[in-house]
C-alpha cells in the first residue's frame, strides 16, 4: 500500500472500507442527529452529526454508496521501515563483525544443506509472518476511529463530517479476509 497523498484538492487515502448497509435516525430532542449505522463486518454503532444523513436498509436500498474506513497504517504488519537508514561509525560494525572468509562462504560448520524433500517444505513455516499476520489480526480486532465517506461521483468521496469519534470494532477479526482494502480518493 502506497502512502497518503494530498494532491490537487484531493486526499489519496489507503484504508480499510467497510460498507455501510443501514443508517437510520434515533429519535432525540438534541440539536444534533444521532443515527444508528450498520455496516458489513463492523459491530452496530452511533454516529451523531449536523450533517442529515439519508436513511437506508437493506431492504429501502439507495443509490449512493457509504463506507467507514480505517485508515491504512503500514505499522499494522509489523514490516520494518528502512526509510530511515542506519549509519555505522566504521567499515568492521557495518559488516557486522565478519571477516572476509566468514561473509563470503555464507555457511558455517552448523549450517545445514537444504533440503530437497517437499515435505518438509510443507510443513516449514515462517514463523516471524507467522507471528506479524497474529499481531494483524490482533490489532485488527481491537476499536479504531473511523471515517465515514459518502460517494460524489464514480471513485471519488466526501468525508462525512461527525461530532464526534466514530469509533467502530470488527465484529469477527477472523473475518478480515472479506474486508476491503482500497485507496479512496477524498474530495
């Protein structure tokens, strides 16, 4: 995933989108709206705004489309960021130590050849993906502040402006494999 971009009145946004499916109006004597949403994948939430909303279901469908989104935070995979470059003092701490027959020859005497059978490559595992895509779902599991978006035109949005944090949850984190990452375009 590329990141953010602000760029002729627009916001390039990567994010995770969750599609709205339902809003509807809570009765109140607030000078604000409070409306209940729903949307796919997300556990049921409020959302209050001055903006009005429209008022959709499954059932009453409408033609524009609504997601909330979470922004997309490369740190979420635990991938290390080599923007910042590392400096070394000297040439034998940049080698980490090794000596020339070390680093070149790249096995030791504990080194083993690799194996050429496919089964063991089956069950071979790597366990630091095996830990990042554990820490995902972790983080993808625990509440976040969400944006919710209307469609304007075909690829383009408009934030929906909210009183307050719209903090949604993931109903099942096992489910993350349905969601849908994208890059939004925002007016």
């Amino acid at each position: 995933m590329n990141a953010p971009l602000f760029a002729n009145c627009r916001l390039r946004l990567p994010c995770i989108a969750f599609r709205v499916t339902e809003v509807k109006r809570r009765r109140g004597l607030a000078a604000h709206s409070t409306y209940g949403v729903k949307a796919d994948g997300l556990r049921d939430l409020l959302i209050t705004t001055d903006e009005t909303l429209i008022q959709f279901s499954r059932a009453r469908p409408t033609q524009q489309t609504f997601f909330l989104i979470r922004p997309w935070d490369r740190r979420l995979l635990g991938l290390p960021d080599f923007s910042e470059q590392l400096t070394f003092p000297d040439k034998e701490e940049s080698e980490g130590g090794w000596s020339e027959s070390e680093s070149e020859s790249g096995l030791d005497d504990t080194d083993e050849p690799p194996s050429d059978s496919p089964e063991e490559e089956e069950l071979s595992v790597d366990p630091e993906a095996h830990l990042r895509s554990l820490r995902l779902m972790a983080h993808l599991g625990q509440a976040f502040s969400a944006l919710l978006v209307a469609q304007q035109r075909v690829g383009e949005y408009k934030r929906v402006a909210s009183d307050q944090y719209i903090i949604a949850q993931v109903k099942d984190p096992a489910s993350i494999d349905i969601m849908n990452i994208r890059t939004l375009d925002i007016l």
